[in-house]
C-alpha cells in the first residue's frame, strides 16, 4: 500500500491490496458460514434437505455452461450493435473540466456503462434476468432507429429464452433431483452421515490451519517414505 494507508479510502487504488485482502476475507468469512451446512447432514430431518441442496448445486453448474453460452452469443451481438453509442455518451458523461462527469449528463452517466465493452454488456443481459435493467438503457445518444430496434428485438429474444425456455429447464432439473432423493431420503441420509463421520477417521492432518505450514515430524516421515504399518498383516 505504501503511503496510501494515510490517505482516505476513496482516493485509494482501485486494486489496493488492502482492498483485495477484504474482498477475499469477506468471501471467506460466506464459506466459513456455509460449512455449517455440511454439519446438517447428521440430522434426521436436516440431512435429506442438505443432500438435495447439493444435487441442486450441481444441476445449476451443469445449466451454467449452457446459460453462459447464450449471454455471451447475445452479448456478442448487442456490443458489436451498441458499443459506438455507448462511447458517445461516456465522452458526454465526462465533458467536465479536466474530463471529470458533468453533472447535467446524467442520463448519459448512467447509461454509457451498459454496452460499452463485451464484459459490460455481458453483466447487463445477467442483470436484466432479474430485472435490473430497463428499456430507457437503450436510448443511446445518436442511436438510429434501425438499429435501437434490432437491438431491442435482440434483448426481447434474449429474454424469452432465458426466462420462458432456460429458467424453467432450471427448476425442471431441481425438481427432478429433489424428488430422487426424496424417493430414497432415508438410504441417502444414512450414506451422507457416515461419509461425515468417516471423514474426521481419516488421516489428515496433525495441526489445523494456518500451523499446518509450520513443518512436523509427521510431514517428514511421509516425505521420505516412512509410512506406519500399524494394522496391517504379514501374508506368508
């Protein structure tokens, strides 16, 4: 960081590791929440849920490779349509002294983001599946007529194939896993309980984290091969 940690934050690096480090700690801080679920697995009435939630989990990042196909073909086609637009407007967002935003612009500030890269345009289809963006984002400066209806036609095809045909596929696969699971609720709780408790049976290791970096006598016995035998038996 240097000499901006005695400098307010806002007038930090946008990628200041301090930055960073917060936004891995808070993501880890979800996980370490989340792992409470995994616990649920020992409970009668808990573990069937728990067992389903992670079936449906799997289901959506199988959906999520077909999904992610149809937001970048589409987003793909509104940038290349959009993107000339979308720079006009940022260049009248920032017409400010020294290139700072114009306050009177603010239309021209709010929109210019939406289509003015690949990535942009990208979170604005992923954004409007719930709802997030409206028809007034396409009122580009300068846009002609032709081409604010293709693109509109586009985001109206986008919208019926993600919300009628995909979102529904969605809940379709959901269910589908939730009902297998259900049908045998009582023989896959059992299975995920003792999966649970033979995962702190195993070895593992002798110290939790972070000591774990901190090299033991068990460490170097499994380096150079010296594996214990206890339990096992001798075939003549």
């Amino acid at each position: 960081m240097g000499m901006d940690a005695y400098q307010p934050r806002e007038n930090w690096h946008p990628y200041d590791p301090m930055l960073i480090a917060e936004g891995v700690f808070g993501a880890a801080n979800i996980f370490s929440f989340l792992k409470m679920v995994h616990i649920f697995s020992v409970n009668h009435h808990l573990g069937p849920i728990q067992i389903s939630l992670g079936r449906m989990v799997y289901d959506i990042m199988k959906f999520f490779f077909i999904y992610t196909l149809v937001l970048f073909a589409f987003g793909c086609g509104m940038n290349q349509m959009l993107w000339y637009y979308a720079e006009m407007d940022k260049n009248i967002c920032y017409s400010g002294p020294g290139g700072t935003p114009n306050p009177e612009e603010d239309k021209s500030c709010d929109i210019w983001r939406r289509f003015a890269n690949l990535f942009e345009t990208s979170q604005s289809l992923f954004w409007a599946s719930f709802g997030l963006v409206e028809l007034e984002s396409f009122e580009l400066t300068g846009v002609k007529s032709y081409t604010r209806f293709w693109s509109l036609l586009m985001f109206g095809c986008y919208s019926v194939i993600n919300i009628v045909v995909l979102l529904n596929l969605l809940i379709a696969m959901m269910n589908h896993s939730y009902e297998i699971i259900s049908e045998r609720s009582d023989i896959e709780w059992k299975f995920a309980r003792s999966k649970l408790w033979i995962s702190y049976f195993e070895d593992g290791g002798t110290v939790p984290p972070p000591f774990n970096i901190i090299p033991t006598p068990k460490a170097f016995k499994h380096l150079f091969g010296c594996r214990s035998r206890v339990g096992t038996l001798s075939v003549k």
